[in-house]
C-alpha cells in the first residue's frame, strides 16, 4: 500500500532503536524525510545513515535530552530547519524504572513527570501551531497498553501516561477541524533494549545470569498474551507510519494497540 508519505517530513523522538526506530524504519520505508533524536550524536548519525539507506529522502539526528525543557525548543527549530516542517511528531523517549505504586518516590515522580509529560506536551505545543495552519498534520504518542490496565510493577509508568493520555484526548478534539489527527499508539511486550534492560534488572535483583533472566521475562510474557510470544519491533511500527498517512485521516483521539491481544477487556 502506497501511503502517500513521501512529501511528508516527520520528526521522531528517541529514534535511535525500539519503538521510535521502528516507526521510523517504516516511515523511511515509505520515503518520508525525517529527523530523529535521542542523547547520543553517534548512535544518531549511525541511525540516520540507516534510515537513509532505507529510503528515507533525508534523515538527521539531533541530540536532545527529554530531561530538558529548553532541549525540545530547540529540537523542535532544528527540524525545521532540517526539513522546512514537521508534519509528522512522534512523541517518545526512555521508560521508567519499574517500581510498585508503595515505592514509588515524590523525586521519581517529578523527575519522569517532565519526560513523560511535560517535554512532549511542550514540543507538541511549538510544532501544532504549524501544522493547524497549514490543515495538515499528526501527532503519535507511544504509549503502553498500561494506560488502558496498568501493569503491576510499573506504577510510574502507570500514573505518569495517564496524563499524557488525558492531554492527547482532550487536544485531539480542539485541533481535529485543522486536520490535525493524535493518538497513542500502545504496546504491550515488545522486544527491544528495554526488554532486555529489564531483564538485566531482574538478573542482577535475583542474582541470576541474562540469558536466564531473559528467557524467564519473554516467557512470562508470553504467557499472558493470546498470541503465545512477544512482539517485534517490526510488528509495531507499521501502524505508526498508517497513522501517519493520509488514509487515517479519520482516527483521531484512539488508543490502538499492538499488543498481540494481550489486554482482554472490549474497550
Ligand atoms: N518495548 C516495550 O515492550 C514497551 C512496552 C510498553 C511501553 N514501552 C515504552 O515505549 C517507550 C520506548 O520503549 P523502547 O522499548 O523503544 O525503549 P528503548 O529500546 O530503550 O529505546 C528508547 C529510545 O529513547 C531514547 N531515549 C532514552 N532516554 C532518552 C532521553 N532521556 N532523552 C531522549 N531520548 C531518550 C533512546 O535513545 P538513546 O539511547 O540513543 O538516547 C532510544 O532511541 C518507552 O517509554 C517504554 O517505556 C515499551
């Protein structure tokens, strides 16, 4: 399917692997110019060579920390000024650490508070003028599909993407007659470094080799999911450059999960 991206510009954050690569691999796939961010200028450069060859008409990285306020103005100026616009924002960064809602801290809170919340909401406010005025554009959170069944052990997660959430829903509807279009698009388990990461975690927590710890975490996982596996990052971006094209021009304000039918309930 032709998605008609290929004059788009899209600007995805934490773009470097994972989810945010995995969107943008698919939207390089489909010839969008992009700029990706994370902290890190060689794993950028690296990343954008990659998107390149993909296909992508233009691919830069730019560093900057989702920690820093001041960081998103100027991400969100540096791809302008790389691709004249940005269409297109996806709106991603790290995870949280896994804690339980009696561990959770009041530091950890307004630490991930402005990674989760206040530099994407921040962004999207400098970008969102521009795409209303021009009656084009779409916004695309990467959520987690804790914020429709929050998962135990991830209570920052939990309580921090409910906000995020709440913000989309109510923004999506004062910006949809300009043509602009914002949803989550929630995981479950999919494997990236952050799986692996935590797995490492639990490695170290039960003192317990990686592969060990590893194979007990996927299986674990696996075990709650219909589809009897976790996912693949390239089961997941796809659906982020269909939200990003034209034919979703009518999906606005929605949670769609990729989840392999992990979350059972029928909202
Ligand atoms: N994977 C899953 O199954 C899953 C499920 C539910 C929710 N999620 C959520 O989805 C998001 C992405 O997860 P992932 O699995 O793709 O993680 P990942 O593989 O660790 O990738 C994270 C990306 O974000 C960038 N990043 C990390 N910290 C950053 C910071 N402070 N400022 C700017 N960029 C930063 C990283 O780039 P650099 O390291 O190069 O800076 C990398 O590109 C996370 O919020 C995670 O909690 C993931």
């Amino acid at each position: 399917m032709d998605l008609g991206l290929k004059n788009r510009t899209a600007l995805v954050m934490g773009g470097t692997k994972g989810l945010g690569r995995s969107i943008a691999d698919a939207l390089a796939e489909e010839g969008t110019a992009l700029t990706i961010s994370g902290r890190d200028q060689g794993r950028l450069d690296e990343a954008a060579a990659a998107l390149r060859a993909k296909g992508a008409t233009s691919a830069t990285g730019v560093v900057a920390d989702v920690a820093s306020g001041d960081a998103m103005d100027h991400l969100a100026d540096a791809a302008v000024a790389a691709m004249g616009s940005v269409d297109i924002l996806v709106l991603n960064h790290g995870g949280p650490p896994q804690c339980t809602a009696s561990e959770m801290t009041e530091d950890q809170l307004v630490k991930w508070f402005q990674h989760i919340v206040v530099s994407p909401i921040r962004i999207a406010n400098k970008l969102l003028p521009a795409m209303r005025a021009r009656g084009w554009g779409r916004i695309i959170v990467v959520g987690s599909t804790g914020m429709q069944q929050p998962i135990p052990n991830l209570a920052l997660s939990n309580t921090l993407r409910a906000s995020i959430w709440a913000w989309l829903k109510t923004m999506s509807g004062e910006v949809a007659k300009d043509g602009v279009t914002m949803n989550v698009l929630a995981p479950g388990t999919i494997h990236t470094d952050r799986t692996n990461e935590s797995a490492a975690a639990t490695a170290r927590r039960k003192n317990i080799g990686f592969e060990e710890a590893l194979a007990e975490r996927l299986a674990e996982a696996a075990g709650q999911i219909p589809a009897g596996r976790v996912g693949t990052p390239g089961e997941y971006g796809p659906m982020g450059a269909f939200l990003a094209s034209d034919k979703a021009g009518y999906i606005t304000g929605s949670m769609i999960r990729v989840d392999g039918g992990r979350i059972r309930g029928m909202v």
